[in-house]
C-alpha cells in the first residue's frame, strides 16, 4: 500500500519535487565540468551546492524511450521502448506521477511530454504542453486521436494569442532536427519557448494548492534544434573560437565526405564555418537555458519554497555537435549517451553530502524511485531503477557496477555497457565492436577493440553483454555467442506495453 500521509517514513514533511530536464544537452556543456566556452553560472552554483554525477547516462539516447525510463523507472527491456517510434500509445500501470499524485502530491508538468496520445496525463493532475516539432503530428490526414498540432500544443496557442492567428513554431524555417542550421529568435525573448516554459512553470507556484506537497516537472525542448537562440545569446558565441570536434581513428573520412552533399545526414564532415555556428548557437541555447533556470530558482525563493524543494537536473541524452563527424543522438558515444545530471537540496533537510561529486554511474531510471524515496512513497514492483540518495549520504553498497544501453538504429543499431571508464560496443547489424578506455581516451579517439593488453578486458564485457541480450526476442545470443544481422523492432513485444 502507498502511503498517503503528507509527512513521509520518518515523520518529516514531505518535500516539493522540481524536475528540470532539458532536451539533447550533452554532459560536458557545463562550465563547471571545465568547458572551454560554455557559460553556466546557474547550473554550476546547483552543482556546487548539490551534488553532480559525472557518469550519468541516458540508457536508450532518443527521446521517447529516455522519456519513458523517467515516467516509469524501467529499463528499456521492461517499458519496452529501444528505438524511437511514435504513435505507439502510453499505458503502464505506475508512473512517477502517478504515484505522487496518489500520495497526496499536487503533480504538473510544462512542457515537453513526448507522449501518446499527445494529451495523455501519465498520472499528471495536469500538463501545460510543447512538444515542439514532431512530423508526425503535423499531417492532418494522418493524425490519430484527432491530435494535430494545431489542437494539442498549449505554447502554439498561447504564441497566436501574442502574435497573430497565423504564427506556427516554423516560421523561422527550421526543422526540428537540422542540427546544423542556426538563426536567432525572431519575435521578443519573452516569446521563446525556453521563456514560456519557465513562466507558465511559474504560474503553477501561484495556483498549486498550498495544503499539499507539489511535484512540478519543468521540461525543456531546448538545447534541441531548431538552433533558434535569442540574438544577444548567440552574440556571446558566434565570434569565438571553438577546439576541433574530436574525430576516432574509427572514423570512415570519405563516407563523412560524401554525406555532406546530404544536409539531412546526421554522419557529415561540415565546413568549418558552418561548424562553428551551429556549435555557437547551441551553446547559446544552453545559456540561454541556464538564464531560465535561474529564474526558476529565483520564483522558488520568492514563493517561500524553495528550501523545502529537492531539484534534480537532467537531460534526456545529448547531442554529437560534430564529435567523429556525426549530429543528433541515438550513438552509444559520449556526446550522445552521457548527460548531465544534478540533485540538489536547498534546505539540506535530506542529509546529503552536499558539494560532492559522484562517480557512480546512473541513469534515467533512477529518477522515479529517487523521488519516491525523497517523498516516502513505496516504490512499485515494477520499478528498476535505484534511488541515487543513498550515494549522496555517501553510501554506494548495493551499486550496480556497469549499465546497458541500446538504440534500435537501423544500420547503426546497437547494444552498449559502460561504467563510465570503459565503454564496449556492438553494432546489432553489422557485427562491429569497439573498445574504448575513458580514462585515457575520454573522447572516444582509439577503438582499443584489437589490442593485446586488452584482450582479457574486452572479453570480460563481452561476456557480460551476452549475458544482458540471452533470452531477448530479437535472437541476438544462440548457444553463448551472439548473431549479427538479426531483425530488429523499435518496440519490445515482450514488455510492459504489451504489444
């Protein structure tokens, strides 16, 4: 039975919880993590008084499964969501919000849910939604529950209302997944969708009721593209100069050659020129983010509440932004996979080691029983993930030693195992492998997968990522060894779905 009480286990008040969670932001872009350019002053004081995971990971980096590991707490093999796939409906019995709002918590969420049915609550009292661009829902003809854009997005109709009735979130001609193309904003700040985001985020401190604990999840579209910063966040960037992209001794130069005369590839060796923009305006929608979350933090405090709220930063995964000539996510390399990730309590009423910096490795599920345990609810069965906050006391017994990722991908399909200091991956379809040492190769430059003095590793973890595909539906794993080339779906049949 979920306890109802509004004061948890221990006989404390429950805490208010505030997700953030941006969207496609990589783990190194903050400037506390020693980022040459990017600046972060609001997200470096959280860390600074938080605690800050350096090996956070997005198990399934694209945003519809990354979502579903935070709604539920399951990994990718149970909430049954290993590529990314839209128009399959949302139905599993425990949500995050769900059990909060059972608990006696008041539960919004602002912002982008990448769900479906689009308005699906997932256990919200309610949601405040911008999805942004998804293709799929901007075809009238083909648009299941009558769910086009037009009817579902709340930032869309709020734009119309200060605009006119023909404004759309493409007026800039960006597309949702032209990583390389940048502009600034065209209308006034106050208009961007980072800026709504924060002040409808706001509006619900004003209307939540105060005789219960709140569960707010602000959700950021943005550092996604369209690359779309306001012009004095892009002035801050555009004329810097940038390291070089790290680029693997793996790499195929020729094929990224011949992608560029495809601007929709996300494998391309791009001119510098254009390079260096799009980097500028992704940085400065980080910024601009940060900016933001600031004034969050700043509404939290004028409210009164701010002390008595456990903040949790994350991303859903992160962004290539060039690194081995590829854009986007879905790749099982750093730039993709790791995230960002920072819990941080104000009142220091939960005893944490506040300050720290962790090198256990976590996860997207990890978020659902963290906050369950911070509120005193009883974690579902169902759950998989662990609760980070006995790390941030300083306890790490009973913690798992490596994490498995995955990305239905077509040809790059892919299964990977990663501590956070070593990193092994196999291509589904190709059969390909890769090694990599990240203490002394963070950025992924040697494919270790051939060296003598690595054998006995590199056979540790692929008998450990055998042992994680035995019994999968796809056929992966006969008599011990795997099968390259076996048929892939986005969608597990045998998982929570149900499908």
């Amino acid at each position: 039975m979920i306890d109802t009480n509004l004061d948890n286990q221990k006989g404390t008040k429950q805490p208010n919880l505030l997700l953030i969670t941006v969207d496609q932001m990589r783990f190194d872009c903050l400037s506390i993590m020693g980022h040459p350019v990017v600046e972060t002053p609001n997200l470096d004081a959280l860390a600074s008084r938080g605690i800050l995971f350096e090996h956070a990971y997005s198990a399934t980096p694209s945003c519809i499964p990354a979502r579903a590991a935070i709604m539920t707490g399951m990994g990718q093999r149970s909430h049954g969501r290993v590529g990314y796939q839209d128009k399959v409906e949302w139905n599993y019995a425990h949500t995050i919000a769900g059990e909060l709002a059972q608990a006696g918590y008041h539960t919004q969420c602002v912002g982008k849910m990448h769900v479906y049915p689009a308005r699906n609550l997932c256990g919200f009292h309610n949601v405040v939604l911008h999805d942004g661009y998804l293709h799929y829902n901007r075809d009238k003809n083909q648009t299941f529950h009558d769910e086009h854009y037009d009817q579902v997005d709340d930032y869309l109709q709020w734009l119309r209302r200060q605009t006119d009735a023909n404004s759309d979130i493409t007026d800039l001609g960006l597309d949702c997944n032209a990583s390389t193309v940048a502009r600034p904003w065209h209308l006034p700040e106050a208009m961007h969708p980072t800026n709504w985001c924060v002040t409808e985020s706001l509006d619900f401190l004003r209307r939540r009721d105060p005789g219960k604990p709140f569960f707010l999840w602000s959700s950021f579209v943005r550092p996604h593209s369209p690359l779309d910063p306001p012009q004095c966040y892009l002035d801050m960037y555009k004329d810097l100069e940038f390291p070089d992209p790290p680029i693997g001794d793996w790499v195929d130069e020729s094929a990224a050659l011949n992608a560029a005369k495809d601007p929709t590839s996300s494998f391309t060796n791009l001119p510098k020129r254009r390079l260096d923009r799009a980097r500028a305006a992704y940085y400065a929608l980080i910024t601009h983010l940060d900016d933001q979350i600031g004034r969050l933090i700043n509404g939290l405090q004028e409210y009164g509440v701010l002390n008595e709220t456990l903040i949790l930063f994350t991303s859903d995964h992160g962004e290539m932004m060039g690194d081995h000539h590829y854009f986007r996510k879905s790749l099982p390399y750093e730039g993709s996979a790791k995230i960002p990730f920072i819990v941080f309590d104000p009142g220091e009423t939960l005893a944490l080691l506040a300050g720290s910096r962790l090198d256990s490795i976590v996860e997207l599920r990890d978020i659902m029983p963290t906050f369950l345990e911070a509120a005193g609810v009883q974690i579902p069965f169902t759950v998989e993930g662990q609760s980070v906050l006995p790390l941030c006391r300083g306890d790490q017994t009973l913690w798992r030693s490596y994490i498995h990722g995955e990305q239905a991908y077509g040809e790059k399909s892919h299964h990977f195992l990663t501590d956070g200091r070593e990193k092994f991956i196999w291509y589904s379809q190709t059969g390909e492998e890769q090694y990599f040492d990240l203490v002394a190769d963070p950025s992924e430059k040697i494919n270790a997968i051939g060296c003598i003095d690595k054998f006995e590793r590199i056979k540790e973890w692929r008998e450990r990522l055998i042992h994680e595909l035995e019994g999968r539906e796809e056929g992966f794993v006969n008599n011990g060894e795997w099968i390259a080339g076996r048929p892939i779906s986005h969608i597990l049949k045998a998982s929570q779905l149900g499908e």
